[in-house]
C-alpha cells in the first residue's frame, strides 16, 4: 500500500497540482453554474486525468509500437481523432449545421456584414501574435499566430481544426481559451456593449416580426451557400461544407431519421470524445509556460475585438439603414451559438422591456460560424 501511495504522489508536480485544481474547477463552472457544460465537464475530467501520474492513460500508439491495444484510450483519441485526421470537429460541423436555423439571416442578408465584421477580432490577435514573436517576447511564428488568431471567432470546432492543422502543440491551450470564453460571454460581452452604444442606441425597438422564409430559400441557403464560399477559398470546405451538410439534412425534410441522428447522437458522441481529447492534451508541464498565459491573453483581446467589431458595424448599419436597426445586435457576430444572441436579448429587453432581439441576433450569430469558417480556410490557403 505504502509503495502504491509513493508511487502516485512522488510523480505529482506543482504544475499538475495547478491544473487538477483547473480542471475541478470546470468541473464547477458546468456543474454549479451551467456555463457550457457539454465542453467544459469532459474537458475538466480529461485535465484530471491528464495529470494524474501514472495512469497510462496517455500513451499514443506510436510510443508502444503502434499498438492500439497497448495505448491509453486518451492517447488513442488524441493521436487518432485529434491531430492527426482533424475527423471530429468536422463531424461536429454536421451536428451544428442540423441544429442551426438560418431564417433570420436568408430573410435579412445584410447581417452578413455583422458577422463578417466581428471577425476583426482574429485579425487584431493574428497581428498581435506576429507582434510579439518578432520582438522575441514570445516564440510565436505565422502558424502560431494563426491558430491563436482564431480563437477570436469564438467557435471551437474551428479553432480546433485549424490549430491541429498549424500548430498541434497549441491544441489544449487555444481550445480551452475558445470554449472558456464562449462560456464567459455574459460577462466579457456586456460592458464592451454598453461601452460602445449610448442607451438611446439599447433601446431602438425592432419589429418582433422578419418575413417568413420559404422552404425552397432554406434548402437552396446551403447549397448555395457551400458553392460560393467553396469557390472563393477551397480551403474551407472541411467546415462549411459539413455545416451545409448538416443544415440541408436539417432542412430538406427528407431525411429526418439522419437530421436527428446528427443533432444528437453524431454530435453527442464526437464532443464527448472531443473535450476529453482537448483535456488530455493539457498536462502541466505544457500549460504552465509563460507562452500558454500569452496565447490566453491574446485569445481574450481576439474575443473582445470580435465583439467590438460587431457592435461597430452595427453602429454604421444604424445610420445608413431605412428602419430602426439597434446596433447592439452586431455584438452576436462572433460564432458562440447561440450564447451571444441571448446575451443581445437581455441586454436589448433590458433596456427596452417591449423589444424582441433574439431572431435578429441569430442572423449575425449564424452568419459568425461561417464568417470564422471562412477566415480558417483563408489561412489554411495562406500558410499550410
């Protein structure tokens, strides 16, 4: 017994004391306070288990000769299903595609402007990335500060593909930087809202009602959709394509055995697998470098600039718009779906108890996912 116990506890480092206490704390987050527990419960059991010693639980199938059956099932996920095919956040692509509604964004096209206007935020991380690596404070090259970049997009599945595909060492840190502050949306959002609109901008009212949307327009969106963006950068088909996918399942009306399948069991099980994967990837003595504490910082200032890039484009479409348009609404630019344009509903309902923001806010939010899509297929293009 003496041997068991010294056996465990002589391997535990200061670092894995750190993050067992990170990752008890998800726990907490998805457990106590409902923040994102789909991603942050796995990810806080994978960081746990991650930096128990001695589990074995890690090893990767080349670390034992290319046994499978000799590897840790964490080690199998991450090595298989992480960074080497990138399959899952694809296939979680198809789940979101079937449980997205793009009714707002078909019948008001112009909030495509809001979602591509909140990816600003990537570009201002991007920069500041290279920034950093060029004055040696940080070694952060191109495909390091593309894949920090991206976490300003606030959308998981991309920053995980893209950073698997451009800096797989980055993996655990930028993915837990993306869905941490997806969970923390109702609290970075808005105080950059309200620094940024006046009250009498909160409380423009919006019609409740946008025109119905016919099913022809919301099975042609998707295929459309695919063909433009595909055309205009290739590298992004692995995302859009599967989001498209998923939303034609969705709407087609056909095939309604497989629509439910992928918003439920696909997606269930491939995030399951996912965040214990993204979990695992964070042991301490990787974590805990000033580098990981940069990466976290610049994905802060990539949310926040997403965020203030929308509210700014808001800001211009209210001016030039016909009709009343609350510039708020550009705030859900970012892809957290559909955290954000909840945190737009408060807010505007708050602030105008008669006003209905919701539906107007998914047009952005929607239009987010392709947005930060887009731009991943932009630097994979770039830079792969």
């Amino acid at each position: 017994m003496a041997d068991f116990i010294n056996f465990g506890f002589t391997q535990l480092t200061w670092a894995n004391g750190i993050m067992l206490v990170i990752g008890l704390f998800f726990i907490w987050l998805a457990i106590s306070k409902k923040w994102e527990p789909y991603e942050l419960l796995p990810i806080g059991v994978g960081m746990i288990l991650a930096n128990l010693p001695g589990t074995g639980l890690l090893l990767q199938p080349q670390e034992v000769g290319g046994e499978i059956g000799s590897a840790g099932l964490l080690g199998i996920f991450i090595e298989f299903g992480l960074l080497r095919y990138t399959v899952l956040p694809q296939l979680i692509f198809i789940g979101l595609g079937a449980m997205t509604d793009f009714s707002p964004l078909i019948a008001k096209p112009k909030l495509f402007l809001l979602g591509a206007a909140a990816q600003v935020g990537i570009i201002i991380a991007f920069l500041g990335a290279l920034a950093l690596g060029h004055f040696g404070i940080a070694d952060f090259d191109m495909l390091k500060a593309a894949a920090i970049g991206i976490i300003g997009g606030a959308d998981g599945p991309t920053t995980i593909y893209l950073t698997s595909k451009l800096a797989p060492d980055l993996m655990g840190v930028a993915a837990v930087a993306a869905y941490s502050y997806m969970a923390m949306v109702a609290f970075i959002q808005p105080p950059i809202i309200r620094a940024l609109t006046s009250k009498k901008e909160r409380q423009i009212y919006m019609k409740s009602q946008i025109r119905p949307v016919s099913r022809r327009e919301r099975i042609m969106f998707p295929i459309i959709c695919t063909i433009i963006v595909v055309l205009l950068v290739p590298q992004s088909a692995p995302l859009v394509g599967m989001f498209m996918f998923g939303n034609l399942l969705r709407e087609s009306g056909v095939v309604e055995r497989l629509s439910v399948s992928a918003q439920n069991s696909l997606i269930n099980l491939t995030t399951i697998i996912l965040m214990l994967s993204i979990g695992a990837s964070m042991p301490g003595e990787v974590v805990m470098r000033t580098e990981t504490l940069l990466v976290l910082a610049l994905g802060l200032v990539a949310f926040a600039g997403g965020t203030a890039g929308g509210v700014l484009m808001g800001k211009l479409m209210k001016y030039i718009s016909k009709e009343p348009f609350n510039p708020i609404i550009g705030a859900a630019g970012v892809s957290a779906v559909p955290m954000a344009a909840r945190v737009v509903q408060h807010i505007g309902q708050k602030e105008n108890p008669q006003n209905f923001l919701l539906m107007y806010a998914m047009g952005p939010n929607a239009a987010g996912v392709i947005g930060s899509a887009v731009v991943a297929g932009v630097f994979l293009s770039m830079l792969s």
